[in-house]
C-alpha cells in the first residue's frame, strides 16, 4: 500500500529520522560487507534501495510511540531501536516475494526478480530464476540479522534492551508463525471467517502493531498495566487495519495500492473478506468463487466478477463494520488509558492520528 | 558428511550435552508456537527432527573449546550458547537446499521436500512444491531467530552477551555474504583457484571455526592475544577441512558423507580442487570438465570421468597436500600457543584431536 502517514506527529517528523537512521546503519555496516568481497555490491546496493524508498515505517512509528506512551523521552536512541523493525520486515517482504512467486513490490520488481535480471544481463551460468530466488532468500537472511545487530547497536542502556528482549524473540516467533499459517490458509484453502481473522490477528494486529508497542513501552521501562492498555488500543486497531488492506487489495486504485489491480484474487488471499462472502453466499456465487479465486490468469472481467460476489453477498459491507468496530473500540481503550494517566497523553494524541490513517479508506 | 568426531574430548561429552541443550530449548519454545495455532505441529516437529540427529556439533564444539582456550570453566551456560550455533547453522542448511533445490539432507528429505510431500499427502491447493519452499524458507528464519533467542537466554552474565555481540553479528555477515558468494561462484562459473579459496575461507574458515572460537573466547572475556591464537589455529584448519569436504563431495563413500555419488559434480560446485584441475587441464580434459561439471544428470559413467580428470590433472594429490599443508600450520600455532601459556593447554588437546579429526581422509 502507499496509503501515506502523517509524517510529522507532534513534530517529531518520525519519517525523516527513521529514513536516517537506517540510513546510517546501513552505511555503516557497508565496509564490512566490503571486506568479505567487493562482489558484495550488489547485495548493499539493493538493501539499499529497498530500505531507504520512504515507506510508510508503521512499525518504527508505533514503536517509538509505545515508548512515549510508556513515558520514555524523545531521543535519537529509540528511533534507532525503532528503525530495526523496518530491516525485520524488509526480511518479511523479500521472503514473501520469493514464498509467492511475486512479481513486484511497490511498484518495482521483487528481489528476486532483481537479481534474476542481473543474471540474465550478465549471462551468467545456470537458471537466472534460481539465482534470483537464492539471492533472495539470502537478502532477507542478511536483513534478519541487520534487524537484530541494529537493536544492538541502537545506543539505549543494556537494562533497557534486556527488558526488550523477550518482547523482540516473541515478535519474531509470531512474525515467522503468523507468516507460516497464512501460507496454509491459502493451501487447505480455508473458508472460516475464524480462521481468517487468525492470521489477521498474528500477521498484522500482533506483528504490526502490538509487539512494535510492546517493545518501545518495554525498552522504556513500562509496566503490565502500560503493556495491558497498549494491547488493548493495538489488537483491535490491528485487526481494522489489516481488514483495511484486505478491502483495498481488492478494490483498491493500483496508483495508490502499488499493486496491480485484483492481485490478492490472483493470489487466492483467503481474507476475511473473502471468508464472509462464501459464509453469505448463494449456490451461484459459491461456483463463481470456486471457479475464480486463485487463478493465476485472471482478467479484468474475472476481477470485476469477483468483486460483484463480494459486494453482492454483503461481505464488504459487514467488513467496513467490523473495520468501523474495531477503530471504535481502539479509540475507546486510547481514551480509558489518557483518562486513568497509564499512557503519556501526547502520545496518545499520536496514536489516535496513527489510527485514523492506518484504517482510511483512500490515501 | 557423516564423519564422526571425537564425542567425549576430556570427559566432556560434549555431544550429548549439545544434544541435550538444544532438546530442553525447543521444548520450553513449543508452548509459545502451540499458542500461536496447533497447525504449527509439523513446523516444531520438522525442527526437532532435523536439529536432534546427533549431528557432528562442530560449531559448537569449537565455541566451547574457545571459551575453555580462554580460560572459561566447564559449565552448563556456555554449552548452551555455543549450541546456539546449530539453529544457526540449520537455518543455513535448510535455506541452503532450497536454494540448490537439494532433495536429501543427511540421507533424509529436505525440509522443503518435506513440506511439499505433507501438502501432497492432503491433498491440499496450490502447488506442493511452493508450499514446500515457503514453508522451508520460513523454517530457516524461525531457525535463525531462535539461535539469537537461544544465545540470549543461555545464563550467562549480560556482559558476557554483550562481549560476544559483535562477534555473532560479524560471523552471521559472513555466513550470508559467504553463501551468496559460493552461489555467485557457481553463476560466473569461475575457474580460478584464488577465487574458489575465497569461498572456502568464509563458508568454512570463518564461519564454521574461527568465529565459534571467537565467540567462546569473547564469552569468557579473551583478549586480542587469544583471539589472533584462535585465527592462527583456525582460519588454516578452516580450510583444510573444506578442503577434505571438497574431496569427499567428489570421492567419497556415499553410505559416510550421507549424500548420492558425485552429487557435487551434479550441482557444478566451483571448488578448488575443480579450480586446480582446470588450471592443469589439457585441452581434451578441459573439455570434459566443461561437458559433463553442473550436468543435473550426469550418470556414472560422468562422474567416473569426471574423477579420471581430477586424478590425472593432479589436482587430487595437489589438494591434498594443501590439506596436509594447512593442518600442519593449524597444530603448529596450537602448539606455539600453548607454549606461550596464550591458551589453556587442555583446551589446546582437545583443538588438536578436533583438527585431525575433521580433516580425516574417511570416517
């Protein structure tokens, strides 16, 4: 998606220091990879241009917000803990590419299709394919890493990472669980709403949102009650917003979803979306389904019967509820956690706009 | 390989302790992945089986030799850091036979042919054979996660963990960087000795023994006199056991190195006892290495042919004496190490034992 964020809450312009901060990480760790062999460039360029192409860095952002809502003050420390979320989730993405055989990613090519056309270009021995995949898979290893040696690095006070530590471990283990049950959504090719909402729950509203809070808030030293009000703002918030992206993977503008147009149909996503409409479903539109989902070829006129089905059934509507819903009660436990004084109150002024933006319908 | 090593060097019995270190972790991981969903069932189980095999342990054993070369007593606490190494080390396997499309590992299914003979045997969507590489490629990140995990929680003192930080961060660089390196290798087809050295130097060298010595010796506070003793043992040992791997991957005994005959040849490996005998090669010999070197269908009668050219080019017998070269230039820094009093004498006995026996011509 390329739904924008609020770049600048409570004038800490986020964006900006996240962009730097990896920035310098990655420059800094250029010379090592330059020791082992100038070969290697293609490697640290493509990190590169992967990284620093001015994302959205959700995670940074409700990272360093669970810190100031656990009371931590602002500092360039934490933006760098912050920011090692984003080469954890680089390591997502490029794994997905290859797990999904994807083309592209944010409007430009996957990865591995990268490194496949440098293998064409150079004519070199064996399947450019195969070459793609392997570099790939080792890309996003390497980020994985970089991940784990920039929280190292970050500067903030060894206590502080060792608070965080359980957080982070937990973080990667759902990240990697959640990754491994979406794949098998798609294989036992899952029509339960419950089953959905599951992988909606660890791939997004945990992964995304409550762990990052989790970790700031630990690494800031905060409480179970400020860990309690943060999950209770996050996981309902987490689940509008993948519900978010499941309606704009479907009926989203490619121009603003960076995403050909029908992709998640193509891909056979088994959304909660997806799940509703077969629940609602007449026999006629069960066969549309059946017959459409997940083909590979799927054309524009595939795409609008698809969405017809969904919207036909109901299922979009009860889904823009449950998005409506689960804001709501976001929303709530953010008031309840500002009243009671358990979260600092600027950051709960960041979180609300955070929220709002995450779950809009258009850009 | 299925070399075996010396299992009980100074009544340690490091193996089992090894063994045993890494059964107890994945047993307290399993609530937290049973949390997530009990579909999760065959990704634990795939992990017990491939990392509780009774495998080799050599990084292990060099971390915890390098402890103990430092100065570091005996202790649960260092076995179970330096069996971080396996998890580390079964991520780059797992990932590994991805990438070359590997169907065996140790004689048994990969990982990645596993899951796609599970998809099979449901008869799930899709295709078995993607569900199989996302559910390897994902196996490998859970992998690599836990082995941080694992070295974070092993009980010893946070100032120790923060000593060896740096050395884990380095040598998980230089195992990707090495792993796109080698991949790189095969995709140039380079022919040169210099070259192939270099892949051999960080898969091996560095990965597999001198940064587990390092690490060990961080562990337990060494300093640069300790660590520049280790290189001095490690980085020739390195190669020489690479090396004896290179030869065993051509000649060996399929029922002792674990994988079919002449499956190095098959794959294209560039090592260096292929760089030599291309370096020695007539015109007829280099033509044959050039028809039959990477050819996924080569038959008997190509490895025999294969192996005539390595033979007659000199290329076995040259390798050979670089391994008798390098071995005896790691024992006689161990030896000027122990001299000197620059690392303990009973760790020094147990380096020489594991040197020998890893670069044994059989079992």
């Amino acid at each position: 998606m390329a739904r924008s964020l609020p770049t600048a809450l409570d004038g800490t312009d986020l964006l900006a220091r996240v962009e730097k901060a990896l920035a310098e990480f990655l420059d800094a760790q250029a010379p090592a990879l330059d020791a082992v062999a100038p070969d290697l460039a293609p490697v640290m360029g493509t990190v590169q241009d992967f990284l620093l192409d001015g994302g959205k860095r959700l995670r940074p952002a409700f990272a360093y917000w669970g810190w100031r809502g656990a009371g931590g003050a602002d500092g360039e420390e934490v933006v760098r803990a912050a920011s090692a979320l984003e080469l954890l989730h680089a390591c997502a993405l490029i794994h997905d590419d290859v797990m999904d055989g994807s083309d592209t990613r944010r409007g430009k090519p996957a990865v591995h299709r990268r490194f496949a056309a440098l293998h064409r270009g150079e004519r070199w021995q064996g399947v450019p394919e195969q070459f793609g995949t392997a570099a790939a898979v080792l890309l996003g290893d390497l980020c994985l890493v970089w991940s784990d040696t920039m929280l190292a690095r970050c500067g903030l006070p060894p206590e502080a990472l060792r608070r965080a530590q359980p957080v982070y471990d937990t973080m990667r283990l759902e990240l990697m669980a959640g990754q491994y049950l979406d794949v098998l959504e798609q294989a036992v090719a899952s029509t339960e709403v419950d089953r959905a909402l599951r992988v909606a729950r660890y791939k997004t509203a945990k992964y995304t949102i409550e762990r990052p809070l989790h970790l700031g808030a630990s690494l800031a030293g905060g409480d179970q009650a400020v860990l309690d009000a943060l999950s209770a703002y996050g996981l309902p918030l987490g689940e509008a917003f993948q519900l978010r992206d499941d309606v704009l993977g479907v009926f989203g503008d490619p121009s603003e979803t960076g995403k050909p147009a029908g992709d998640d149909l193509r891909e056979g996503k088994r959304t909660v979306l997806v799940a509703e409409a077969l629940a609602a479903a007449t026999p006629r539109q069960e066969a549309v389904v059946a017959r459409l989902l997940g083909d590979p070829r799927l054309d524009a006129d595939g795409v609008a019967a698809l969405r017809e089905v969904l919207v036909d059934t109901g299922a979009l509507e009860a889904t823009e509820q449950r998005i409506t819903r689960s804001l709501d009660e976001a929303l709530g436990a953010l008031d309840a956690a500002a009243g009671s004084g358990t979260l600092d109150a600027t950051a709960c002024t960041a979180l609300r706009e955070l929220a709002v933006a995450a779950t809009a319908r258009t850009v």
